[in-house]
C-alpha cells in the first residue's frame, strides 16, 4: 500500500519520509512473522512445505532407520517417499527429518 504524496510542496517531504516509515515497518513486521511461522512450526508443517516443493528429505526413524526420498504425500499420521522405491513411514515413527 503507498500513500498518495500531496502535490502541495510543504507536504511533499513529510510525505516521503511517511512513505519510508510506513515501508520499514512493513517490512520489519513481515520479517517478524516469517520467524514466527519458524519457530512454531511443526514437522508436518515442514514437510507439507517439502511436500509443495517436491523437496528430497532423509527421515530418521526409531530403530536407527533412515529413508531418504521426495515427498510426494503428507497425511496426519504418515509421510510417503518416492526414492528407490516407494516408502511410507507413520509419523509415530519418526525421530528426525532432514530437509534437502
């Protein structure tokens, strides 16, 4: 959104530096929820994010297993990946998720 800068020549710089102010802290607010949306994601939050990517993960799992593959499908209790072949892993299962 930009603020109409008034044609009249005493408001002209008082409109800029608004202008400015206005871009910063937009800008600053956006930075902000970006870290937000960071720090309070989950694992499915992340790889519902692989899975719009079609990004390559390694799942480590209990018992020291690790699948790495894409992700093709996300559901509320297991992920599946597309890698040699095609694996599905309940989230119960997993210890870690490493992004690509």
């Amino acid at each position: 959104m930009a603020f109409e800068i008034p044609d009249h020549p005493d408001l002209i710089d008082i409109g800029r530096r608004l202008q400015s102010r206005f871009d910063r802290v937009l800008e600053t607010e956006h930075e902000a929820a970006a870290v937000l949306a960071r720090r309070t994601a989950t694992i499915r939050d992340r790889l519902l994010d692989a899975e719009d990517a079609e990004s390559m993960v390694t799942v480590h799992c209990i018992g020291g297993h690790r699948v790495a593959g894409r992700v093709v499908a996300v559901a509320q209790d297991h992920i599946e990946l597309a890698g040699d072949r095609h694996t599905i892993v309940a989230m119960e299962q997993l210890i870690a998720v490493d992004l690509a």
